[in-house]
C-alpha cells in the first residue's frame, strides 16, 4: 500500500498509546515522530512542519480536565497554523468533546480507540490540512499576483483636449461593472486606460490580471484561461489556476481581442454568460465575480461585418465603448510623454545628456505612426545612440510620413515604396484588401513587401 507523505507528531505520555498509534499509523504515513511530553512541542513545530499532531488532554498526574490539551493545541495553532490538531483522552465525555472543536480540534478520540477508528481519523485530518496549506498558498500567490499586477508605476498623461471624453468616461464607467471595449491604434495606450478604470473602481485592492488572446496558443486557451486539474492531460502535473479565477474580485483585461480564432470565441463567451468556469479535469463549476475589459487595435466592426468576430460575443464585451486617439491627434501630450521617457532611459543608461530646444517642438510636427510606444522607443533609441552632449532630432530616426521620405531627406526608392505601403495600410485601417486595391497590387505581392521592410506589425 502506498504511503501519505505526510508528517504525524504523536504528543502523549503514555508509552502503550505511543507506540501502537506509531505502530498502526507507519503503515500509512511515511513519517511519525513522538513526544512524551508538551515541553518541547513549540521548538520541535518551530524545526519541523507537521501535518496532524495526535494530543493527549492530559499530563500532570491526576488531571482530567483536559485544559491542558487544549492549551497547547491553541499553542500548535499559533506556532504552526497549517497542523491540524487531533485531541485523545481517557477521560472524555460529550461536554469536552464539543469543548475541543470548538476551541479549533478538527476531531476528538476518546481512549481507548480501536485502529479503524484511528486511522480514519488521522487521515481525514490529514486530508484537512493539506487543503488547508493549498489555500494559504492559493491566498498567497494571488497576493503576489496583486501585488505585480496593481504595481504599475507608469503614470497616465492625457491632458489634450482630445483626452477628455476618454477621461469622462473612465470616471463614468469605473464606479460600475460594466463590460468595456477599449478601441484604438497599436501603442496608444489601451492597457493604462484599463489600468486607470480598475484602479478608480471598488475593485482597485484586487488584481488586475493581463492576458494577450494574440498570443495565447489555440490548444492552451481552456487551460490558460480556465485552468486544470492535476493530470487532466498529459503534462497537467500540477493543478493550475486559470486567469479568470486569478481575476477574481478584481478585473480581467482582455487586450488584442480582435486576434481570438472564432472556436474559442465561443468557448469565451460561455464562460461571460455564465459568470463561472469549470476546470480542465474537473466537473466542480466555479463561480466568478469579476470585471472585464477587452480591447483591440483590429476593426472590430467589419470583422463582425465579416463574420470573423461573432456578434453575440461582440455586444457581450462593448457595454461601454472607449475610443483611444492617436498619439498624432493629442499633440499637446507629446512634451509631458517626451521629458518623462528622456528622464527615465537618461537615468536607465546613465547618460547625462542635455536637449537640444527644437527637438520637442520637431516632434509635436511628426505623425507617430507607432503612437506612444514608437515616441517611447524612439526617446530610448535615441538616449543609447548620440553621441554629443546635447541630444538633437539628428538622434531620432524618424519618417515623415506627410513626403514620404525620411527626416534626413532620403530620395530612395526602397524608402519611399516603404512609405507608400504605410499609408495605405493606415488610410484603410489596416484592411489589407482595400490597401492593395489603391496601390494597384495582389494581396500576396503586399504581403511579400510587407515582409521585406518590416512593416509586418502594421497588419495585425
């Protein structure tokens, strides 16, 4: 018979009751240890963890109160809060039995026991407190979890008049718990706008969990997003917990939606609908208080259109819609954005590096394609590469889209078919189809150059 790994202590001053409760219960347990009296309990539970601490009630000579007993099980319970305490004693009756569980006892024994019983008993608690050590753990990774999820220290500028319905509106929503669709260009900042609702929200002491569904691999999804039992397939060896009950009390920030294959949509949407998951491997339904916030840089609107995007799924997420501007339409934020990012990668890189007067009011005129995330790479880029004192636009590499040449007024030809291809692609909002129709080319010969100057990022 295979054995428990757990760990049996054995607190009695009875040699007979010793050695046959060691005797039976080596049997099942891969280790018992024994004390023949209390006055070591405390430093043995401070060496060594135990699962179930078998107690007697009684030590001094004479006493049969058992006062003592649960004395030093309130004193197991301080020192070791995952042990559960199993109470013996010759002298019991109902009144001390009900006495001991409610004191914290998970089971009493009265003298003499017959091995059944024992072994039962000292099972079941031991079975009680392996669940109880998962919880603690459970309750201690979703604290860690908080913890780095909730610890954005990015700050969130908008102070454009372009921001101000995005801003009425995260003060509208955040007080509810309403669905929202975050909507807008690549880099514009969709997860900080979710970040702001969470943190101005009754759940802001919970987690704020962030799952990439573009990234997310197709025969991942139920165990990412759900979670498993321990051997649900192949190389489940351990249970693991799913995004959504990561989530739990807190938010779920669905970002790049857009990108979810039609097949998990649907599983997606069941688990919304019904406000609860079930594990891989498991047939126990989970039930979910939570909030969720999607968001997506694709056309939402004709991928539904299309049939790519489900509709019922599509209004199950969008109760509020927020629309992000791009960077080019909120200028007034580039000098705050700029002196933040040129501050953070001078101290990152340990540059000490002054700035030339023009280089904000030059990049105020520029379209930022890329958005913040392009004005943030371009600041960090050109932090690590000058080489002067001074930090001037000769350090940024930039393309003015409006000529379709770059800053430094190249007339190559690879450069502006570069351009032309950008355009297309942001005049038709990344439809692919339309982008090749106005440059006069096949799909395949667009993908073909989208691949050749790296533009692959602009057609997802």
């Amino acid at each position: 018979m295979k054995k428990y790994p757990g760990s049996i202590l054995i607190v009695d001053d009875d040699d007979h009751v010793v050695l046959t409760s060691r005797f039976i219960l080596k049997e099942y347990f891969e280790k018992i240890e024994t004390l023949d009296s209390p006055k070591t309990l405390e430093s043995k539970l401070k060496q060594q963890e135990f699962d179930v601490v078998l107690l007697d009630m009684n030590f001094k000579i004479g006493s049969t109160s058992g006062n003592e007993g649960i004395f030093w099980m309130n004193r197991i319970r301080q020192v070791s809060p995952n042990a559960q305490v199993v109470l013996q004693t010759a002298y019991g009756d109902i009144e001390l039995a009900v006495k001991s569980i409610k004191e914290g006892a998970v089971d009493f024994l009265p003298k003499p026991w017959d091995k059944e019983k024992l072994v039962t008993t000292v099972i079941n608690a031991y079975q009680q407190s392996l669940a109880r050590k998962e919880n603690r753990e459970l309750k201690s990774k979703q604290q860690a979890l908080q913890n780095h999820f909730n610890n954005d220290t990015r700050p969130f500028i908008a102070s454009s008049p372009a921001m101000e319905p995005v801003l009425h509106a995260i003060s509208q929503v955040a007080t509810t718990d309403a669905t929202v669709l975050i909507l807008g260009e690549n880099g514009t900042g969709k997860e900080l706008v979710a970040r702001a609702i969470h943190q101005q929200s009754h759940r802001a002491a919970e987690p704020f969990i962030v799952v990439d569904m573009g990234a997310l691999a197709p025969t991942l999804f139920e165990s990412e997003m759900f979670g498993h039992e321990k051997g649900a397939f192949t190389d489940a060896r351990e249970t693991r917990v799913g995004k959504f009950e990561l989530a739990n009390k807190g938010t779920l920030f669905l970002d790049e939606m857009g990108n979810l294959a039609p097949d998990l949509q649907v599983k997606l949407l069941s688990a919304l609908q019904a406000k609860s998951i079930t594990k891989l491997g498991s047939n126990k339904i989970v039930n979910l208080d939570l909030r969720v916030i999607c968001a997506t840089n694709a056309p939402i609107y004709e991928l539904v259109k299309a049939g790519s995007f489900r509709q019922d799924l599509f209004y199950r997420i969008k109760t509020v819609e927020i629309l992000l501007p791009p960077l080019r339409d909120r200028k007034e934020d580039i000098p705050a954005l700029f002196n933040l990012y040129f501050e953070q990668f001078s101290q990152r890189y340990h540059k000490n590096l002054e700035m030339d007067e023009t280089v904000v009011d030059n990049l105020c005129h520029y379209r930022w394609p890329g958005n913040i995330r392009e004005l943030q790479h371009a600041v960090e880029r050109a932090v690590i590469l000058s080489r002067e004192a001074t930090l001037s636009l000769s350090d940024f590499q930039l393309v003015q889209e409006e000529t379709g040449v770059h800053a430094n007024g190249s007339l190559n030809l690879g450069d502006v078919e570069r351009e032309v291809i950008r355009k297309a692609i942001f005049k038709h909002q990344n439809n692919l189809t339309k982008a090749a129709e106005e440059l006069g080319i096949g799909r395949t010969t667009l993908y073909r150059k989208l691949e050749e100057y790296g533009l692959n990022s602009f057609a997802k």
